[in-house]
C-alpha cells in the first residue's frame, strides 16, 4: 500500500546506495591487470570475510609429494608430477573447498584472499609454486 | 466455436530462472490444459560421484543446487552417517541447524523477492534483494562463501560458530525482526498483489494429498507436514517446530499463490527464533568427531551398506540414499530426490482454469529447481521401448523398494512427510 511503501521510498533516498561500484569503470581484458595499474586506481572492493576462500598458494619446496591433496580434490584440479614428486593447481578448475589446505601434512597449501582471478588466459590460473 | 492454441513457455523464457517447458492448451487467454516436459538440464552429477570418494561428493552434491546447497550436503552427509554409524557432537548439530536456518531465510527472501518481481512490483523485489544481502554477509562471515559454503564434514563442521559469529547473527536476527514486517505488509496489504496472487494456481488440500506435495507447497494447501516436527534431525530434536499452514493465520487455506508467498514470509520468522533458540542453547564441546580426513576416508572405505538421510528443505523433504561397497574407495550408487520433483506433478493442477499471464508466476510458486529436479535421463540406447501403466509402475516402485529395504534397516524409510499432514 502506498502509506506502507513511502516511508521506504523517503528512507531509501537518503540512505547509501546498497549496492558496490564495480572494480574497474569499464571491463577489461585482464582484471588482474587493470587492478594492478597505478595509472587507473581501481574502485575499492568490499573486504572479505575472515574465513574467505580465494586463490590457492603452494610453496612447493615444503611439499613433500604425498598425494594426499590429489585424493580428496573434488574437482580433480590437482596435476600431480610424477618425476619432480610435485603438483600443479589449475585454479580454474578449483572449487575452493579447502579441502586440500586441510589435509596436506606439511601445510604448504594456504588460501589466499584474492578473488578476481578471471583471465583470458588458462595458463595465468595454473599455480605451480615455483 | 472455440479452438485450442498450444503454447510452450519455456525452456528459456524471461520468466523462468531454470529451463523447464509447460506446454499450455489455450482457450483465448484461458489454459485449459497443461503437458510439462523437464529434459533441459541434466548434469550427470550421479555418474560424476562414481569415481569420487564420499568426501569429494560432499562437494558435489553441494552443487546440485546453488540456492539450497547445504540442503543436499546435509542430506548427503547424513545417508553416508547412517550407513557407516558415524557420531555428530551436540554442537555439530547445533550449527549445521544453524546453518540451514540461514540457508532458509536466504532461499524465502530471494523466492519472495522474485515473486514480486515476477508481478512486476519492481520496488519489492529491489527491498527483498536488499534484505537478503544481511543473511548472504552471515554466511560468508560464518563460511568463508555465499554460496556453496563448504561447511559441514562427515562427523560434524568444519568451522566453529566463534562468540563473535554468535553476535554477528543475533545482530541479523534483530535486523530481520525489525525490517521484514514492512516489506510483508507492503506486499501482502497491496490490493495489486493481492489480485495478481489471491486464488491464483489453487491447489486444494485433497490434491496435495494426492499428488504428494512436500515443503511449502504442500503447507499453503493446509496439510501440517514438516519433518523438523515429524522426524527431527539434528538439533530439531530439541526446538520445537510446528509447521505454518495457513489456516493458523489466516483462518482458512486457499492453497493459492498468495498462501505460498504467506507461508513463506511467514516461515522467515520462524526460522529467526529457530536460531534464536538454538544459539541460547549451543552446546559446548568439540564440532566434528574426527579432525583426521584421511582417517575418515579410511573407515568410510571399509564401510558397506546403503543409508538414508531425508530433511526439510526450503523446498521440501529433499531425500539422498547413498551405497557404498566394502573395500572400495568411491561412492558405490547414489540416489537424490529433490523437493521440486514432487512438487511438479501438481503443476498441470495448478494451471487449470488461469490465464496465460499468470502462468510464469504459477511456475515460480512452487519454487522450483530444475537443476535439482533432473536426476534422470532415458536416451535412445536401441533398445526396445518400454511402456508401463500406472498401476504396473507402482508395482515395479514397491518391488524396488521392498527389495532395498530387505537388505539394510529401513529406518525413516518412507515417513518422507504425508503422514503427519493427514492426520490434522
Ligand atoms: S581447494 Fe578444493 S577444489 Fe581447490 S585444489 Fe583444493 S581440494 Fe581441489
Ligand atoms: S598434500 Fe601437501 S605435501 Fe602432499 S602432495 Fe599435496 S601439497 Fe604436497
């Protein structure tokens, strides 16, 4: 009814818009690039929550090659490299379950809290922690 | 003389947020009759679980559906607890009924929000939208996600309700207390809505019965059904939940569009003291009984058997039975029945005798998930066609499932909701 919806309406023009600015004024090709650009400072982006699950880190000199994170990945986003006894992320294919960070033994896998990982190109999104 | 038109709504129509065809036999604007055929969007996620072990599934089955995601988790989860006699802590339990409270409100606040919009009452859609951001940054507080949250685990949670989580949600639970009114008063007084809702798509209480309606469906057509009250799970067990039927409120079930939408805000609240009471009441403790995941998949390999886990989704009884087999790693067969399969079967009912325009919004009462729907698809394998009656049909049903329960207990087989509804 009208007497219940204008107070909203009065309320909802004074208040702060509800939504946020897209990073970047228009899309680019690369986002990571256009973030990265000192030239076009980016829109801030709302802060993530503690617990956030963003793009996985590897520190490859501690991992001690076990497989276990190649078992429980449930989108088979782990390459495991039999020679080197090391693995590969493809972060395009990461569902971000932490399951990985949860169980590796020598926690050489974290969660970082980068999220705008899209890119044109597949080969950015592998992590090889080298 | 009048002639019958056949009009497809569907598979992708602006309307429809899932591809699904209603084939609609018209009568000028009237539908007369109604054929709907799914077949659009099946994924294969069964098949894609037979080379996965149970704790790579859990993610999998997490994405079945985006919007009542630990709906299936906890589904899952539960069939595979049942089978391999896996313990949940107290406050385990405690939170992941937290958790599917959140989910809850989330799902209404978005159906709500669509079916203003679906009406075309823009400026409702845009608050109910707004609102929901409060729930979304709960999650993502409590998660780590907004969607598919990851949260739970075999024998509990993976990540604790900390006292700061706690205040974060009480402060939600104020907000909503305070804010939901007007947006359900600005909807449910507006004489627009209430002409566009009001004995629209009706579905009476013997049809529900006999169509086997579940979840909110089958609570605005009056039937008292809700496995948090029939067959408690997790913390239910200690929160006392009666099911909101209309007729409570309202005086009388119309089982209509309006009584969807009213039972839906109305469940809203419900759900703010289910959290209510289970945040008082959160036990102290550990909240997951085997931290080791490697220990977890050890046992659940030798494991063997078939289990059930059957709860109350926003949509309905959302129903997973999982079989694993001794010795080997993956899960052995899987079976997912989501609210939406039965609630579909009621809407060719609910098309009878409304007009065209009305027909997107019929679709969206029942809040269906396609995705979550389409377990099942019959290809062309060369093989002889198969014709069943009915009757037949339900003979093979009833073979089947005799035959299943021969084998293991059959504990919560089959309670799946009616029969605390027909008795009033
Ligand atoms: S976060 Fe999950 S999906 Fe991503 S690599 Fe780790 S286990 Fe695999
Ligand atoms: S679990 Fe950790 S240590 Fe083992 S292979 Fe994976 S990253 Fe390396």
């Amino acid at each position: 009814m009208i007497t219940r919806i204008l107070p909203q309406l009065f309320r909802h023009i004074f208040s702060r818009a509800a939504t946020n600015l897209f990073p970047a004024a228009h899309m680019p090709p690369s986002l990571t690039d256009a973030l990265s650009d000192p030239d076009s400072p980016p829109n801030p982006t709302v802060p993530v929550g503690k617990r956030f699950r963003g793009r996985l880190n590897y520190d490859r000199s501690k991992c001690i090659g076990c497989k276990l994170c190649v078992r429980v990945c449930p989108a088979h986003a782990t390459d495991y490299l039999a020679e080197e006894k090391k693995i590969i992320i493809h972060n395009d294919r990461c569902c971000f379950c932490a399951q990985c960070t949860e169980v590796c033994p020598v926690k050489c896998l974290s969660m970082s809290s980068q999220f705008m990982i899209s890119s044109y190109d597949r080969k950015a999104n592998i992590v090889t922690g080298a | 003389m009048s002639t019958t038109y056949t009009v497809p709504i569907g598979p992708v129509h602006v309307g429809l947020k899932e591809p699904v065809t209603a084939w609609l036999d018209l009568e000028g604007e009237r539908i007369v009759g109604a054929k709907i055929r799914p077949g659009a969007i099946h994924r294969g996620i069964e098949f894609m679980a037979r080379e996965r072990n149970p704790i790579q599934v859990i993610y999998l089955s997490e994405r079945i559906c985006g919007i009542c995601s630990f709906s299936h988790v906890i589904a899952f989860i539960r069939a595979i607890e049942d089978l391999a006699g896996l313990k949940v802590p107290p406050r385990a339990q405690y939170i992941r009924t937290l958790v599917l409270e959140l989910e809850r409100v989330h799902s209404h606040l978005l159906w709500a929000g669509v079916a203003c919009y679906t009406i075309g009452f823009d400026s409702a859609f845009h608050l109910g939208m707004q609102m929901r951001e409060r729930v979304m940054d709960v999650l993502e507080l409590l998660t780590g996600n907004r969607v598919n949250y990851g949260v739970a685990t075999f024998g509990g949670v993976r990540w604790d309700v900390t006292p700061e989580l706690a205040k974060a949600m009480r402060e939600m639970i104020r907000y909503y207390r305070r804010e939901f009114t007007p947006f359900r008063e600005i909807v449910m007084a507006d004489p627009v809505a209430q002409a566009r809702m009001r004995n629209v798509g009706v579905l009476t209480r013997d049809e529900a019965v006999r169509y086997s309606a579940v979840g909110p469906t089958a609570r605005a057509s009056g039937l008292r059904v809700d496995l948090r009250k029939s067959s408690p799970y997790e913390a239910y067990a200690d929160i006392p939940v009666e099911p909101v039927v209309p007729q409570d409120y309202f005086g009388a079930a119309h089982g209509d569009v309006l009584d969807r939408f009213a039972v839906r805000v109305l469940e809203v609240y419900q759900s703010l003291d289910i959290m209510d009471a289970a945040l008082d009441g959160l036990p102290e403790g550990p909240y997951v009984a085997e931290p080791n995941v490697n220990k977890v998949l050890a046992s659940l390999k030798k494991a063997e058997g078939t289990g059930w886990g059957i709860i109350e989704a926003p949509r309905g009884d959302d129903t997973h039975i999982v079989s694993l087999k001794g010795g080997d790693d993956n899960v052995f067969w899987w079976k997912v029945r989501a609210p939406t399969y039965a609630n579909a079967v009621s809407w060719p009912l609910m098309f009878r005798g409304n007009e065209l325009a009305d027909a997107p919004l019929i679709i969206n009462s029942i809040d269906p998930c396609i995705s979550c729907m389409e377990r099942m698809m019959v290809t062309d394998g060369g093989g002889d066609p198969l014709i069943v009656t009915k009757t037949e049909l339900l003979e093979r049903c009833r073979r089947k499932t005799f035959d299943l329960g021969s084998g293991i207990r059959t504990k919560g087989a089959g309670t799946g909701g009616l029969e605390g509804g027909t008795t009033k």
